[in-house]
C-alpha cells in the first residue's frame, strides 16, 4: 500500500476533514547529516554589521499591503555574508510583492498561508479581508479571498527549522517567477548560515498548491457524484483540495529551486519540495529545480498537471511521484539521485482505489532519469528504478533510464484492469542479471514483452551520456518518436532524453551544483552556498 506523505497543516478553515487514503511504501525519511525537531526561536533584531566580505544585510524589512507587516527577526551570516530576515505573516491576507533586496530573506516561520479557501464550489465574486479581518475567520470561509503571492526574480525565502512551509490555499495564486539568471531560491535557514553539505535534507517543508480539479480518493463525497474532496493527509486541521474545475489555475512557477525540504511531522509524514493537490491545466509550472528533499521531489495528488523542464536531484524517495487520479504531462525531466540513496525514479499509481475515475494517467517525454547506486530502500520498496501500478495508466516517450545496478521497471497489476505501459523510443541501461520486475497480476516475462512491444525501445542499451546526462553518441544517434503524437501540450523533438547534446543548456544558469548533479559554470553556484547577485 502506498504511503502518502501527510503535511502538518494548519488549515484556514474551521472545518476539519476526516480520514486518510491507504497507506503503502514507507518513505525512507531524513538520513542527512543535520535532523531538527522544533522551529528554532525568533533571535531578537540585531544591527546591521558593518565591514566584512560577501554580502551585506539590508538595514530594514520592507513594507507589504497586509494587515500584518513582515516582522524583523535580526541578521543572520553565512559563507556568502549576512542577511536581514524578515518573517512573513501567518497568513498573506492581500495581494502582496515580496522585492528583491540585497541582503535580505524572507522567512516562513512555521506555516504560511497565501489567502483562505472559500469551499468545494469556487463562488462567483471574491471576498476580500475586511481592514479589520486578521488570518482566516469563520466570516472568510463562504468566499474565496483571491489574494495572489508574487514573489520578484532573485528572492531568497527560507523555511525555519521544522514544519515551515508555503501553503498556496483554493481560492488564491503564486506569481513565483524567477529567470534563468534570478532564481528564486526556496531553501533552508541552515543554507543561509552554512551548516549542511551534501547529505543534509529534510530541514523545512515545502511548497503545496491546492485547487479545485478532479481528484480520486475521496475524505468526503464521492467520484461518481461529483463532489469528491480530500485533506492533506497527516493533518491535524487539514488543508482541503479537490472540485471539478479541470483548468484550475493556481497560478505560475519559473525558475525555481527548493532545497533541503520535506520535513519529518510525525512517523513517515512528511513534505516534498513541490506538492500539487488539484491543480488544474491553467496552473503554470517550468524551469523547477528540487534537490535534497528528504521525501519526493515532486507528488502530484490528483488534478490536471502540464510541465515542463523539472529537475530532481537527490530525492531521498521518488524523485517523481503521481497518484490520486492524476492526470499529468510533463517533458524535458531531468531525475537523478544520490548514489546509494533514495527510492524509485517513478512511483506513479491509483493509490489503491482502483475503480476510482480518472485513473491516474502519466506521459513524459524526453526524461534521462538516473540511478547509479541502488539504495536498501530502493531494494526493499520501488525494487525497480520505475514502479508502475495501481491501476494507473503511463505513457513513456523518447526516454533515458540509465539504472546499471537495479532492475529498470516494475509493474504491479491489480484488478480487471491493471497499469498499463506503452513506451516508445525509450532506452534502458539495467542490471546485467535483470531488467523488469512483476508483481501482482504480472510476471516478469510479461512485463519485458509489454516493453519490447512498444515503439523503438532498446533494453540493452549502452549509455555514452557526457557529464552524467547530456546525450552522447549512442543516444544521438537512436531514432526518436514525436511527443506531438501523445498531448498537445509536448513539444515535437527529434531525439531522445531531456539534453540533446552540448549545445543544449535549458538547464544553465537557473540550478545549483552538487556532487549529484554539475550543470556548470555560470550557474547559481554549489548548492550547499547561496547566490550573490
């Protein structure tokens, strides 16, 4: 049974959402090297240092439009210089822009919420905070408040120890949108003044977006009624998502990196870097780098989901992860993990709700997702660097799984109609004993016939990847298929794998290196510092 990771929410609405969805692989949790428990206190304000190298910490917080100003929590330094910290609110009750300013991070000290949740049924009007309203009062909880979160190129925000995280509610938007040369940075305290390296995770939370697309695995109401809605699980006053707006827009997230998330809450609960629970189709995503999530790199709970250009290194379980009805598309992946850590590449499935409608639907195109070490994790969990089950149907195009030490895919096939698998153009680099795992309703010889039957696949691939995952000879050479053929929303290209050859940087400047993972000179720099300009 799967394991979905629960969020510590502390929800907007005065109403709480009962029950949990099955519960499946355990997630392997931090194994870093720095595991906090509690928010660490707010350090009274200190005056701005003078003198020193590197960066210099901003004299003040700006001001925002909310009802509550951001608070100044003093100066921090690091490696890169100091930095004035300015905590947001609990809860961003306007429209609000967070600037870019030199020497100075905004923190998340414990969990903040952009806007309150109106309901199931997004109504007709927004309502807006009343001057005198501060947080999500029961007045709030028959309207969407409509407030969006926009966040300016080059912005450092930072989650405090333990269970801080950016809750994105029905009802509201993120305006996240860096450039390929001004990130924004999503990361941890620990990051700022210098204490983790490359084992560290787990430090903080994440970032969630919540809308109202179809999902599956209901907490109240049903799928075949139509009224099918779902908490985030783990929560003690849960955070809701759900509805029948497939084209629900939560707003738009470029260049992007989260670092160090997915704090441990209780037992195996925990968050990814990004989390998405009902979003819909009008809900922008590109350009996002995960690295060193202590859980997922990303999880899409149910919803329409269209992406393009991810990046996960160094998830510490799945580096993607799609379940409860999802239907999504993504292209141009880039998933590699640490060597010896983290589970699967993929776990894509129903969540054990096999008669529920949508199925979860996965197509992606142009992948190279990576494995070099198996884990003890991997082993006793996903076993396959790919599992594929519950019901849930997967699209694989022009791919690159390069797994030389683990079997490459699995398929657990349940029920009347079990996962189904079409690949075509796809290459696999696979342990010299076996391949493909099957479990379930599968055989292992099935599931290397329904590999081989697709379109242009090679099992025995011999990698010639340079620099860990840009294509090399081998793979320009081999013949691709055109996503076009697949979803509108692809791409046609002509090869297979996320980067073509040398010549092709979509992945430059925006991400940060690691031993993981080096994407190059002029970059954000090592993962384990900050950015300076």
């Amino acid at each position: 049974m799967k394991n979905i990771h629960g969020l510590l929410l502390v929800g907007c609405s005065a109403l709480a959402l009962a029950g949990c969805g099955p519960s499946d692989l355990a997630s392997p949790g931090t194994s870093g090297d720095v595991i906090v428990n509690n928010p660490a206190p707010t350090p009274a304000p200190t005056p701005t240092p003078t003198g020193g190298t590197g960066v210099v910490a901003a004299s003040a917080c700006p001001s925002i439009a909310t009802s509550t100003q951001l608070a100044d929590a003093g100066v921090i330094s690091g490696p890169t210089g100091s930095y004035r910290v300015c905590n947001l609110p609990s809860v961003i009750d306007r429209s609000i822009t967070l600037p870019k300013v030199a020497g100075l991070v905004y923190q998340m000290n414990g969990r903040v919420d952009v806007g309150c949740d109106g309901g199931f049924t997004a109504p007709t009007t927004a309502a807006p905070f009343a001057t005198s309203t501060v947080g999500c009062s029961t007045a709030n909880l028959t309207s969407d408040t409509n407030v969006t979160l926009t966040i300016e190129p080059g912005v450092i925000m930072v989650g405090a120890p333990g269970a801080s995280w950016l809750a994105v509610n029905r009802g509201n938007r993120i305006s996240a949108v860096g450039t390929a040369t001004q990130p924004i940075v999503f990361t941890s305290r620990d990051n700022v003044i210098g204490q983790v390296n490359e084992n560290s995770q787990g430090q903080w939370g994440g970032v969630v977006l919540m809308g109202r697309a179809p999902i599956t695995d209901c907490a109240t109401g049903s799928t075949t009624s139509g009224n099918c809605e779902r908490q985030t699980e783990g929560a003690q006053n849960p955070a809701r998502f759900g509805g029948n707006d497939s084209g629900y827009n939560a707003g738009r997230m470029s260049y992007v990196q989260i670092r160090y998330s997915g704090f441990i809450l209780s037992g195996n609960s925990e968050l990814q870097a990004l989390t998405t629970e009902g979003i819909g189709s009008g809900t922008t995503l590109d350009h996002i780098m995960s690295y060193n999530s202590s859980d997922d790199g990303m999880e899409a709970f149910g919803g329409t989901v269209n992406m393009k250009h991810y990046i996960a290194v160094g998830a510490d379980d799945d580096s993607l992860d799609v379940d409860v009805g999802a239907q999504m598309n993504l292209q141009y992946a880039l998933l590699i993990q640490r060597d010896g850590k983290g589970d699967g590449l993929f776990e894509i499935d129903s969540n054990g709700n096999e008669t529920d409608t949508p199925r979860t639907k996965l197509a992606v195109a142009n992948f190279t997702a990576i494995q070099r070490q198996v884990s003890s994790n991997t082993e006793s969990n996903a076993q396959a660097s790919a599992l594929f089950r519950g019901n849930s149907d997967i699209t694989l195009v022009n791919g690159i799984l390069f797994s030389p030490n683990n079997e490459c895919i699995r398929l657990h096939g349940t029920g009347a109609t079990p996962v189904t698998l079409n690949a075509m153009s796809v290459v696999l680099t696979c342990s010299s004993d076996r391949k493909f795992i099957g479990t379930g309703s599968y055989t292992p010889a099935q599931v290397e016939s329904i590999f081989s039957g697709g379109t242009n696949n090679n099992a025995g691939f011999t990698s010639t990847l340079m620099n860990g995952f840009v294509n090399g000879a081998n793979e320009a050479a081999f013949r691709a298929t055109d996503p076009k053929t697949v979803s509108a929303f692809f791409d046609t290209t002509s090869y297979i794998g996320a980067v073509r050859d040398a010549s092709d940087t979509w992945f430059a400047g925006w991400t940060c290196n690691s031993a993981a993972a080096d994407f190059g000179t002029g970059n954000s720099g090592a993962c384990t510092s900050l950015p300076t300009t």
